[in-house]
C-alpha cells in the first residue's frame, strides 16, 4: 500500500491497520456531493431509486492512517455503498477525513 512513499521520518506519517478495525462511516463526510441540486420531481425516478444513498452511517473496516501535509490524517476504509431503493450496492474502499469515522464496537457473543 505505502510501497511509493518512503518511511523517512520518526513517528512515522502513515500507519497500517492488522487487522482492519470495524468503524462506523458517516458517508455525507467520507464522499462529499454538492447535495440536492435538483427538486424532487426534478429527477426521474430511476435515479432517486437506484442512485447511491451517501449519507448516513454505515459500518467499515479502517485499513491505514496517512498524515496529509497540513496535519490531519486521513483514514483508508472498505465500506458497501447501497443505492437509495436497497436492490443494489457497490464495495468500495476510499480515503477519507478522519472526521468522517468513529469506532465501531463489534457484537460480542454471550
């Protein structure tokens, strides 16, 4: 994953994540859009229903940690994206602000 950047410094300003943690993605934070643009009767139905639903939360995996230059840290997580109607879904793994992810607490078997 980091083969192209050199781990020159100490601490280091990225980090992989063994194995991935399970964190919750707020999507309108991870994948930003320009939002509504358009009316609700301005758009045809096929896309209302089959377009990709990005907002809302949703679990993921965290994989790495890499420091940008103005020192924040983005976050490499895996998520499944659903469309609005919830027939269809894409997995994707994406680069996003650390704001846009919390730990998530996995089930626990009693």
């Amino acid at each position: 994953m980091f083969e192209h950047w050199p781990d020159e410094l100490t601490p280091s300003l990225r980090r992989e994540v063994h194995p991935p943690t399970p964190v919750t993605v707020d999507l309108g934070a991870a994948i930003p859009t320009d939002g509504a643009k358009f009316g609700a009767n301005e758009l045809p139905l096929r896309v209302r229903a089959g377009g990709l639903e990005l907002t809302g939360r949703v679990p993921g995996l965290l994989h790495a940690w890499a420091r940008s230059r103005d020192g924040d840290w983005i976050a490499l997580v895996s998520l499944t994206v659903k469309t609005s109607n919830g027939r269809g879904s894409i997995e994707i793994q994406q680069w996003c602000s650390q704001r846009a992810i919390q730990p998530r607490e996995t089930d626990k078997a009693t």
